[in-house]
C-alpha cells in the first residue's frame, strides 16, 4: 500500500527542522518512503494506491503525549475547583465505580479524542489497563500502557500494591504488539512502599519496557520526604535505585538543582503536563533549566479530570504563556521549540525518537495534517506560530498512524463519535449518580 | 419577527446566575422575550416565525470583548517572539502599509472571527475608525469603536495626536447608530502629551462615549511616570482629570493599592487581556484585588497580533490557569466566575450592562449557542466547567446579535468566509510583501 500526500506546507522536525513550503509525503505499509519539495517529485502518480492533495495544511509528526489517563473521561468537569478534589470524588468513585467495562470505553473514547486533536502516541497510567490495551488496539494508536501500582486497595487489584502482580500478567501479555508498549506505573513516590517501587523497577528492567510515575508534583508529597527522609522524591527515588532511562517522570514541579543533576545522570525524562499543574495551583515546573541540562521533556494533557482536554494545542498555548512569563522574557521558548516538545522531543522521553515524532524517511508513518482554511488561521508568516498561538484541536483534519488513516476530514475513519460516546453512557450510569451524589 | 429557541441548557448570568436546564428564550425583534424553563412554556410553536431546537447546546449571553484592533489580522503570526517586534514590525508596516481599504478589509475579518467564536459585542481601538465603523455595520456586530490618539504621525493623521481631528469627525458621524458607539482611544499615557489626554477626555465628555487606553502595561511606562512625576500612570491621569466612569482601561498589569483605590474612586473599568499580558511576558494583573474592591473586570483578546486569536474561551482558561496559580488557591476564580466576566462583567466594563451581558427579559437579544457534541464537550456534570476548562471557539453553533441570527452551524449567515478572506488577502499585497522583508 503507497500513498501520496501532496501540497503540504511540512514541517519535518528532523534535527535541522527542515521545511517543505510545498511538500509530498510517501508512505509504504507503516513507514515514511520519502519526503521532500514537490518540485523534486519524480514519480508517478498513477504508482500510488491512493494520493491526498493536502492544500491548504501544515503536515506535521504525529503529537506525543507523555502522560495521561485515558479511563479517566467520566470524570471530566467534575468538581474542578474543589479543594479536596482528589478524596472528595476521584478516589471514592473509582473505588465504587470503575469497572473494567467502564475503563475500557472511556479509553476508547479518550483515544478517539487524542486522535482527532493530532495525538498519534500517548503514555498512559490507569486501572485495568488490560482492558486499555485492548481499546487501543481496536483504536489502533500507538501507546504506552503503564499499571497502576499504589498503596491502598483499587478498583483492580484488591489488596495495596495489586498492580505489581496485575503487571506480572499484563506486560508479557502486550510485549510483542506493533503498536502497544506495556509498563508499570507506581502511583507516586509517597503513594508505595519502596519494596513495590523496587520491584516495580525489577519489572521494568527485566522486560526492557518504560516504568512511569507521578514525580515531584505534590507539596505533601515534598514535605513527607523531607520529614522522613530528609531528601526531596528524586533523591530518595534514586537512593533506591529504581531510576533509569526507562523512567518517565510526570509532573516534576518542585525540583531542586540536585534533583536536576540526578535525572540527567540516570537519563529520566520529564513529562510536563503544563494545563494540569496550573489549573491545580501546584506551580510551574522549571523546564527551561531541564532543557538547558538536555533532560528529555515533552508535552501531557494528564488525563480529562485534571487538564480536561485530551489535545497539545491547549498545552502548546500555555507553555508559551507561562514560561515566557515565568522567565520575563517574550522571546523564550520560540514556537518551534514548543512545537518540538509536543513531537520530537516527547518522543525522546518516551524512548521512542528511533521511529516516530519526525517526519523522515524510515520513521513509522504518524502524520497530522492541520487544515488553515478556518478563520484563526489566516494569516500564516509563521507556521509554527499558526500551530502554537493560532491552532486548536478542531483544525485538525488528517491524521495517519502507523501508515493507516485513522482521522479523514475531521471524522474518524473507523468508528461513529456518538456511537463511542453511546457506549460510554451507558456504562457510566452508575458512575454518573454517585457523582451527582457527591457534588 | 418572533423567534423561539428551545430545548437548550441555559445559563442566564443574571445577577441570581440562574439556570435552566431544558430552557426556552423567545426573540421578539432585537429583544428578549421571554425565557425560561420549557415545562412552563405555555405558548403555541405556530405563533413563531421561526423554532429553533437546540438540544445539545449550552446557551450563554453572547460574550463581550472589552479589548481589541480589529484591524490588526494582517499582523497575526509575524514575529511573534522577537524582542523588539513593536519597532521592528508594528510600527513601520502600519506607518508604510496601513490603509483605509486594508483596515476596512482586515476588520471585516476580524469580526467574523469574533462572531464565529460567540463574542457579539467588542470593544476596539484603531485607526481608521470610520472604515472599521463601516465594517462593524456591514458585519452586524455590537461595538465601541475607539480612534487612536498619539504623539506620533500615523497611517490615518499626518501630524502627532491627529487622531483627535479625526475623532472630531468621526464621534459624530456614528454617534445615533443602533449598534456602534463611536469612542476616543488615546494609545498610553506615556504616548500622549498630557493636553491631547485632556482633549479627548472633553471629547468624551462631550459626546458621553467611552474613552479607551492602555494603561499600566509597559515597564517602561512605568519608569518614565516614575522618574518624570514621581507617580504611577493611574496617578497622572487622575491628577490631569481624565478618568472616570467612561473610561475603560486596557491591561492594568502594574498597578499599586492607590492605583486600585484611584480605579475604584473614579469608576474605571478593566479590559483584562490575559493571553496578550503572559505572551509578552509582561505579567499577571492582580484582578482578584480589583474584583474585591468591586472594580469591573472583563476579559480582552487584544489585538490578532498579541493574543492570536480572537476568541474568549482561549483567554476563559488562561484566567483561569493564571489567577489559580497566582493566588496558590484551586478553588479561586471558579469556572462560574470566570464566564461571567467573558459576559455581564465585560459588559460593566463598557457600560453596557442594561442592555447586554445577561439573558433576561427586556435585554437585547445577543445570544450563543454552544453545541456540546463535539469529543471535548463529555461529560458535562458542570456547564460553567464545560465551557472554561474544555470548550474552544470551534463549539460556537449559532450566534444572534440584536435579535438577527448572524452565525448559523458553525458558518456565517450572510457572508462567505473566503471571500473576506480573499478580499483581504488583494489588500495585504503590499503589507505581506513588506512584512517578509522585515523578517
């Protein structure tokens, strides 16, 4: 199978973020066969099984997303400005409500919405991630799975640190998949015990798969290790040797020079989930001097009840924003270094730069087209400035993964949106009245 | 011509922010009606012109933008992150390119973008007024449109503060229009010698039109009030008469607790452009020490060139976001809070408050529909949360100013998008050609 796109203005992030003003993508089965100024197209057309005249659109790699939680949608726009949010609804509705059935269809959902907002990859962390799997392989994106494993009881695994032994299962069952990676997500540092940390990291060294976790986010979280530790998260996680590259860091607010130094040295990367952490009031997480180290950082939504949608649009905008006010410098943190945060540089923190978040001949097949027929986008001195200040979700109009077309025209190609979200109704009865129930 | 609208989830912003969950709002020329909860409609469908059923909607009072240039479009996505792109773009392509025809042209635009994104009323400051007067009245929005007043030779005045002379024709001119408010609009204080601030606070006086200003948004500005008056621009403009119930201040970042009590005295009110402020990385206004001193505070998009985009849901969330870590406080600005400054609280800010801003009887019938079928618009537990945390301008369905349906799925009722953007694409020759030397 041989497709042509045509007529795209391609924004490669290749290492030299090379440009395409009017470019043609080739793609065979999964991979990218060529790419390049249409002027130096030398085939025929007639040779392709199917040729996509993409004008009018900026043709960029599929967004990375480096943290979320995908079985998390029946939670969006519930209780966001509650204090004590978290006890409040989000763990006595998953204890009570969530389901394999329900994860499983808020996953599907979750990933119809990354998929249409140009996400081809995401890094998630849930419950029954089993069922998770199963909906990302009907959705046929490219993800990373990750286990939860926390100190108390949860809806999958009934006694403190069930994840660990859901993993045992879990992770063997998916390694072989084209598309899916599984992992093993500790909760949080302060949320385990440092034996399930520990065997946690076993797993993640003895399958060679991602180990992933909310990390520095919390100031309980901060002032627990600096009562019984007497060191910050990062120092004590490293003390007990479960950091390495395989490691993906959420959230990452609070950290100090010495935390830093420590992540650079074990190869951790950092997933910053921008909208989450400000909608919070946790803080701003200092990416400029992660950058300025080479720690990998890319770009997460957190899942739908935290950074309530499922897109990099919104975070692009506000890492823009509040870096650049962060830093009281209006030049910091150009659009092209945000744009390669939500592709390139996501894919390096999940340890999958080798094949995806650029647009090269060789890599998998994940290419977003962003249409700028609508009216916010017009004009365009500056692509990567359309994307970052100008762009939302809903200009999203292609998407390919893995070299199949997944969104044509705004529309997913091989599901019904109301049907997925149907599906989801009527698997959150339940959920929905406790929740009215608590509010 | 009657109208009625059903089937749609209202919130009303009235002072009480009532709500109906399956609402009804009757249009009756360029007012409303009537409205309310359907289980009391007790009229006949027949005795209407037209029904409109609206399930899957939000409706909300058509939201009020106290802060922008309409002619401005040609600018969006050139420069964004140099340091110096006020002097290196702004001011010579407007000195060289800016014409009447491509004010005119570039407005047009700009208003249907607003319209498109649910902003029925605007608050503008420019050039060419009169041009964009025109716009506005061909494109049927609500607006104050203020002439720029500065101490330089501008596209529109040949001699510092010309803009005075122009205003002097122009106020006039639309003063008896049913939609337009004519308005002066000096650039700064800092821009301005103190005798033309003088002159266009009589011309408002004169006329009973608002006058319109950034005020306390440049670091500079404040040096130079400081070193030359050893006062705060608020200062000097109170201590030159200037201010009062009329005017409408633009940005407010820097401003002290005699700056607030000064706001608060004279009865300004506050365009609050948060996304153009944190862009720059000139800072967060402290709106939550105006709020509680009772000051009006709307929410602004400022000018394509600095806030990108036209619409009030990407500035709804950067409030929300902002303010929230600011004040180190989840629970501050609540979504509710922050919808009602996108509508009655802008509305305030530009006087306007008995006839738009809120749905009730006897208001002008300016009205949005906001679809909640789109993939970010599940679940809905809270409305308010819905349309600050996850809805972006691309859910705006239909749109009614003054009665008359202006936005109607998605599209404009009496215009075709690419034609005003073909149009302005024929006028931006020169500046487009100008503007890629520049960069």
């Amino acid at each position: 199978m041989r497709t042509l796109i045509k007529n795209s203005h391609i924004l490669t992030m290749d290492a030299k973020r090379t440009e395409y003003s009017d470019g043609y993508i080739i793609i065979e089965d999964d991979e990218i066969l060529g790419i390049g100024s249409y002027v130096h197209f030398s085939k025929q057309e007639t040779d392709f099984d199917e040729v996509i005249d993409a004008h009018q659109t900026i043709a960029i790699p599929g967004m990375v997303n480096t943290h979320t939680h995908i079985g998390m949608v029946p939670f969006r726009s519930l209780g966001d400005d509650y204090p004590d949010r978290l006890r409040r609804f989000l763990f006595p509705l998953e204890k009570a409500c969530m389901t394999k059935e329900l994860a499983y269809h808020s996953g599907k959902y979750a990933i119809a919405e990354m998929q249409m907002a140009g996400i081809t990859t995401f890094a998630d962390m849930y419950y029954f991630e089993d069922a998770l799997a199963q909906a990302t392989d009907e959705m046929k994106s490219r993800a990373i799975l990750g286990e939860t494993v926390v100190d108390f009881p949860t809806c999958d695994a009934p006694k403190s640190h069930g994840g660990i032994g859901y993993a045992e299962e879990f992770i063997p069952k998916w390694l072989d998949h084209e598309l899916i990676t599984p992992a093993i997500a500790p909760h949080a540092p302060n949320t385990n015990h440092s034996q399930a940390l520990k065997k946690a990291a076993a797993l993640s060294e003895k399958y060679n798969i991602p180990m992933t976790m909310h990390v520095a986010e919390m100031d309980y979280e901060m002032n627990y290790f600096s009562e019984k530790y007497n060191a910050t998260p990062i120092e004590f996680l490293q003390s007990i040797g479960v950091l390495s590259t395989r490691f993906i860091a959420a959230h990452c607010i609070h950290v100090s020079d010495h935390d830093l130094q420590i992540l650079k040295q074990e190869g951790v990367g950092v997933a910053h989930c921008i909208g989450a952490n400000t909608k919070s009031a946790k803080g701003v997480a200092p990416i400029k001097d992660m950058l300025n180290l080479a720690i990998p950082v890319g770009l997460g939504t957190d899942g739908p009840s935290s950074g309530n949608t499922l897109d990099l649009f919104t975070q692009m905008k506000l890492v823009a924003n509040f870096h650049k006010t962060a830093l009281h410098d209006r030049t910091a943190f150009p659009a092209k270094e945000i744009l390669a945060m939500a592709t390139i540089e996501g894919a390096k923190v999940l340890n999958m730069a080798n094949e995806i978040g650029s647009l090269e001949v060789g890599k998998k097949a994940d290419i977003v087209l962003v249409e700028t027929k609508s009216v916010n986008m017009f004009p365009i001195f500056d692509p990567y400035a359309a994307l970052v200040y100008s762009a939302n979700a809903s200009n999203v109009q292609d998407v390919f993964i893995n070299g199949t077309t997944i969104v044509r025209d705004k529309q997913l190609v091989n599901y019904d949106l109301m049907d997925l979200r149907s599906n989801l109704t009527i698997e959150m009865a339940h959920f929905s009245k406790k929740a009215k129930e608590l509010a």
